[in-house]
C-alpha cells in the first residue's frame, strides 16, 4: 500500500509542481488528463508525449500508480460517441501501462436524453457496457485495471441524474463485465458524501471490488476537492471500512491544487502567480501530513 497525490498539469500549462512535491515527500502520483491534453494524444506523437512524462518521473524516482483516464463530457448522450474520442480513450489505457499504473480510473456516462427513469438507467448500463468492452481489449493486452468511478450529481440545473451516481450502478457495472482482473471500482469519497451516502454500508457492499482511491473532502454539497482537514467526512470510518474489506492499493489525495480550478466536470490550469508559487510547498507537504495520518489510522484498524 501506498499514498499518492493527483497531479492535473501534465503540460498543459508548461508548470510542473514535482519539487513541490517531492520537498513535501510525495514521489508517487494519480496523474489525470484534461481536456487539453485530448490534442496531445489525439496526435500522432502521442507515444513521445507519454514517453518525455515518463522520462522525467524516472529522473525523478518518482512513480505513476494510479491514471484517470480521459473521458467524454459528462454532459453528452451516451448514444453518442466518435471514433476519435475513442480511441483517445483507447491510447489512455495503453498509456495507463506506459506510466507503470496498476489502475486508470473511467467515468461513465449517461443516457442524458431519455431523462430521470429505469429506461434511462438500463440504456447507460448497456452504452457503457459496450463502451468498456471496447476498453476491455486494450486493458487486457497491456495488463492494466480499469476502476470506475462513483459520480456526484454535478449538475443541479439539470433534470437527471448521472448515472454512476448510485453506486449500486457501479457495482452492477463491475459485476455484469466479469473480469475482475481489468474491472474494479474507483472509490470517490468526496462525491459520494456530496450525494450523502452511506459510506460504510456503501464500500462494504463494494468489497473486494475496490481498487482505487480519490480521497478528498467537502462540508456535503459542493464537489470541493477540499484536503481532508476540512470538511465534514469522518476520515475514522471510512478507514476503519477499508481496513475491514481489505483494501491494499493507493490512498490518493485528489485535492485541487490552488492553480486549478473546476470548469464544469475539468479541471483548467489558470496559470501560476508568484503568491501560488510560494504557497506550494505548505500545500503539498499539509497534504503529506495528512495522506500519511490516513495510513497510519488504517495500519492502526487493522492491527485490531
């Protein structure tokens, strides 16, 4: 087991917060992609792209153990889709291995059009089903997992719900794939106390299924990415809960660096000022601290 950090900034912005980082004492990372980095590996250099970020995490001694892979607006019918946006989301399982992940982290999608019903409900099911059996064949020929991941209602104006907001969908995702070798679950403790659910009841019904981790924290109604000092999750349980199903992969802290704000469901760098700059190492190493309180609370429950 280990403890990781998110980092979004991937080029994107030309910044890299790794010294940060690594002053703090993290060398293990979620890396995450956003909407940006879509030209990137759209293009036909994208090997080279993944390539140069793997160069320089092994400059570093620091390592990948978690991705997120790229994924299609949240907002977009799920009976849509286009052969280049696909095969970004082919390229981010492969590039999930290039980094040395273990787990990529996928984000369903929604029968938007068919409204709040059961129909709606099946339709997603059965999109993202031929949706990650199409991923299906990339993740196993590369020996990577994919972790889906539980959903907040990010959307309030709009008249559904996500699907992968109940995490019952997930859990029926996972199972109805069968192959749990490639498919588990991405546990997001934030949107899952934002959608106010029962976590404990929630990751005991998820199990051995769990593979992956976004830890982060909000006071119950926005998805803040708050570090886990704030907010309104009671951390005790929820380690408690994983020591108790066993869990042994990454605690990765997926809290908003100050340069990244949320647009929608991406995260967009806004660019660097010398205050954020000088503010990066206590960011980074009060994320450390508590990363690491995290772990010794779990190694703690299960010597109980």
């Amino acid at each position: 087991m280990n403890i990781s950090i998110n980092s979004y900034n991937l080029c994107a912005c030309g910044y890299k917060p790794y010294d940060h980082m690594q002053r703090a004492g993290w060398n293990n990372l979620s890396i995450a992609y956003q909407v940006q980095e879509f030209d990137a590996l759209a293009g036909d250099h994208w090997k080279d792209y993944i390539l140069s970020i793997k160069e320089e995490f092994d400059s570093r001694g620091m390592h990948c153990v978690q991705t997120h892979l790229p994924y299609y607006n949240l907002l977009r019918d799920s009976s849509e889709s286009d052969e280049a946006t696909d095969r970004v989301l082919e390229r981010g399982v492969i590039l999930c291995s290039m980094l040395g992940a273990k787990w990529g982290a996928f984000h369903c999608r929604t029968a938007i059009k068919k409204g709040d019903s059961q129909e709606a409900n099946e339709q997603s099911l059965r999109d993202n089903l031929a949706l990650l059996k199409r991923l299906q064949k990339f993740a196993r020929e590369y020996g990577v997992g994919i972790a889906i991941e539980n959903l907040p209602d990010f959307y309030p104006g709009v008249p559904v719900h996500l699907f992968a907001t109940d995490y019952h969908d997930v859990i029926r995702l996972a199972d109805e794939l069968a192959d749990p070798e490639h498919f588990g679950v991405c546990w997001d403790f934030g949107h899952a106390h934002m959608n106010h659910v029962d976590q404990v009841q929630a990751l005991r019904e998820v199990g051995s299924r769990l593979k992956a981790t976004h830890i982060h924290s909000n006071a119950g109604f926005n998805d803040d990415h708050l570090p886990i000092s704030l907010g309104t999750i009671n951390w005790d349980e929820m380690m408690r809960t994983l020591a108790e199903i066993g869990y042994n992969e990454s605690l990765s802290m997926e809290t908003l660096w100050p340069g990244d704000k949320v647009c929608g469901c991406t995260f967009e760098m806004t660019g660097f000022t010398q205050s954020m700059e000088q503010f990066a190492d206590s960011y980074f190493t009060h994320n450390y601290q508590c990363a690491m309180i995290l772990l010794e609370k779990l190694h703690a429950f299960r010597a109980k």
